[in-house]
C-alpha cells in the first residue's frame, strides 16, 4: 500500500497522521483523508490528479456546512499554508468519516 494516496486509483492507503490503514470509498471517488483524523496530503491541484508537489500534510481546521456537498472539512496545509475544502465523506457504508471527531472539529470554532 502506498504512504498515502495513489495516483489515479481509487485504493486505500495508510493515513501519515495516525497510522490508520484507510480503505478507499465504496462508490469509486477517490478518498482523501483519513476518515479517523480527517488530516489529508496535499498533493492536489485539483481533486484527484495529485499534481502538486507540496506534499505537506493538511490539517483539518474546521468545518463547513454547505447545502449542495453537505459537510465539509477545512484543511490547512502544514508546509505552505494554503487553505483546502473537501467533502466529508459520512454516507460511506464501510468506512465513514468519524461524525464524533467532525463534530469536535466544529465546537473548536
């Protein structure tokens, strides 16, 4: 298993935060962070191509509800600073983000 993203396959990885070994989603779409720590790589430009060579890791820093994605995590990258938004992925039916720690994640604001 890679470090923690594949290019251009929907496989699952180990998460570089917490070790978690994190499966890839059910429908096909391309998980990109860990459903237990919701921390994240950046090693987008856009969703799924990884061309970015940043590789800094993407802490989750709140959360944002929007009527069209649903939740939806605000991360920041570690290494550069930038700012990222991804869909919590909480309808997967065999691993979905942890509601608890996106909850948690909330209330710090």
């Amino acid at each position: 298993m890679r470090r923690f993203l594949a290019i251009g396959t929907n496989t699952g990885f180990m998460c570089t935060n917490c070790g978690a070994e994190v499966p890839p989603l059910a429908n096909g779409s391309y998980r990109n962070h860990c459903p237990w720590c919701l921390h994240s790589l950046h090693v987008d430009v856009n969703p799924g191509d990884r061309a970015n060579t940043c590789g800094g890791v993407l802490e989750p820093v709140g959360v944002e509800h929007s009527g069209k994605k649903g939740w939806v995590i605000v991360h920041r990258c570690r290494a550069c600073g930038e700012t990222r938004r991804n869909r919590a992925a909480l309808d997967d039916p065999t691993c979905p983000d942890d509601f608890d720690v996106l909850v948690a994640l909330a209330a710090r604001r």
